[in-house]
C-alpha cells in the first residue's frame, strides 16, 4: 500500500499536468482526417484553414510550400478526378508534448484528372505534426509519401524485425 498511493499519485498528476485531453485528441484527428477529405473534394478554402500561418508541406513529389497560402495554392495545381473516392485509416495520433502532437495517416482512392498519372488509383500515407495555437490546434508540418510498390489495401505495417 505504501508504494501503491505515491504510484497513483504520480500517475494522476502526469496525466492531468502532461497529458491531453479527448477533446485534444479528436481536434487532431480531425486535423488528419480534413487534409484527406478536404482535398479529395478540391476544397482548398477549408483545406488552408487546417495550417498555421508559417506551416511547411512536402508533397510526394517533392514540392516544397511555406505558409497556409502557398499550401493551397501548390495544392490546386492538382486537379482530382470525379473517379476519386475518400478513404482512409484512422490516424495513429502520438502527443510530444501537450500542445505538440505527432499523425500518420494512410489514404487511398486519389485518382488525378490530368498529368503523368492521370487515371491511376494512388494511396499513401501522411505524417503531420499539430501545435495548439491560440486559435485551436494546427497543422505545423506536414509529409506526404505514396505507396511506391501500389500494394493493394496500403495500410501501415508494423515492423517485425526481419
């Protein structure tokens, strides 16, 4: 009983001093889950609305923005097929700190209207890191990657040491 009460104790004050609250988290998914559907549906009004100001994006191309005007304006250039359907796993959420928080989501079904891979049915996976800002909680940074090999049902795979 002695060692039990100051373990409680501490776990108590670490979850309510360091921790988050479901609120906290729900606002970050939702900040994971907005950069999927959001774009999907070409609205880039609500799909800027989810950075900060001074936020970075890494496309999977390679292109490179700064600020939540430049991030929707490389965003645009995309045009999105109607074929397009909104999919995705649920974001895996991991908090750094209370007011930082690290995503990776998984999406598929991106099927793009015009260019090099015009027709094709694309999935990937997007790392996203969250502060709580005065205003609620946005994107910092954000990473995207494809699923470069086109397996089928992408979805992330825990390593397993082979």
């Amino acid at each position: 009983m002695k060692t039990f009460l100051p373990t409680f104790v501490l776990l108590m004050v670490g979850q309510f001093a360091f921790g988050q609250t479901s609120k906290d988290t729900a606002d970050v998914k939702q900040l994971a889950e907005g950069t999927v559907i959001y774009f999907y549906n070409g609205d880039m009004v609500s799909f800027a609305n989810l950075f900060d100001t001074n936020a970075t994006f890494i496309a999977v191309t390679g292109l490179f923005a700064k600020g939540k005007s430049q991030i929707a304006d490389m965003h645009k250039i995309w045009k999105i097929d109607s074929a397009t359907v909104t999919k995705y796993k649920q974001p895996i959420i991991n908090f750094a700190t209370k007011d930082i928080a690290v995503s990776y989501i998984v999406w598929d079904g991106l099927v793009f209207g015009e260019g090099p891979a015009k027709g094709t049915v694309q999935s990937g996976y997007l790392t996203i890191v969250s502060q709580r800002t005065k205003s609620g909680w946005k994107i910092i940074s954000a990473t995207n990657a494809l699923n470069f090999r086109g397996l089928k049902n992408f979805d992330l795979k825990p390593y397993s040491g082979k």
